[in-house]
C-alpha cells in the first residue's frame, strides 16, 4: 500500500485498504460511510471533525505501518537494523 496523505479522499482509503473503516470510525470520522466520503479528502475530513490533518494522517500511516510489521518479527528485525544487522526477507 502507498503511504497515505491528506489529498487523499477518504474513499480512496477504504478502497486501498477496507480494514481501515474501523479504525477511521475510532479515532473520530463517522462518515466512512457517508456518500461526501467519495469526494472529501482526508484533510477536510479532520477539518470537519476539529482535528489536526497532519496528526491524523500521521497516525493512519503508524497503524498501517504497525498493522503490515505484524507477524513479520517486526520488533526483532527493528532492534537487529538498530544495531546495524541486516536482515534478509525469507
């Protein structure tokens, strides 16, 4: 997936990735749903909904991170890459 940014609609998204519905919903947009979701972009999104774009945009791209790392050993290869060990993909 394509890291997320505020020119992005909020259909767009959802059609990258539906998972995300939820977690939109959670941190504050109830309008996955809505029809004005096919044309509002993420920043005017949080606009309406008196939120930072750039934080929420932030964190759409930290959990989607988190969410891609699960079951890969993330937290092993990152210590291993922090001490400058690199590590082959199986």
């Amino acid at each position: 997936m394509k890291e997320i940014d505020k020119e992005m609609t909020i259909m767009e998204l959802l059609e990258e990735d539906a998972s995300l519905g939820p977690m939109l919903r959670e941190m504050g947009f109830g309008c996955t749903g809505c029809p004005m979701s096919q044309l509002e972009t993420l920043e005017m999104g949080a606009l309406g909904h008196g939120m930072d774009p750039d934080k929420v945009i932030e964190e759409i791209n930290k959990r989607l991170e988190e969410k891609n790392s699960n079951g890969k050993n993330s937290s092993l290869v990152k210590t291993l890459s922090e001490n400058g060990l690199e590590v082959e993909d199986e």
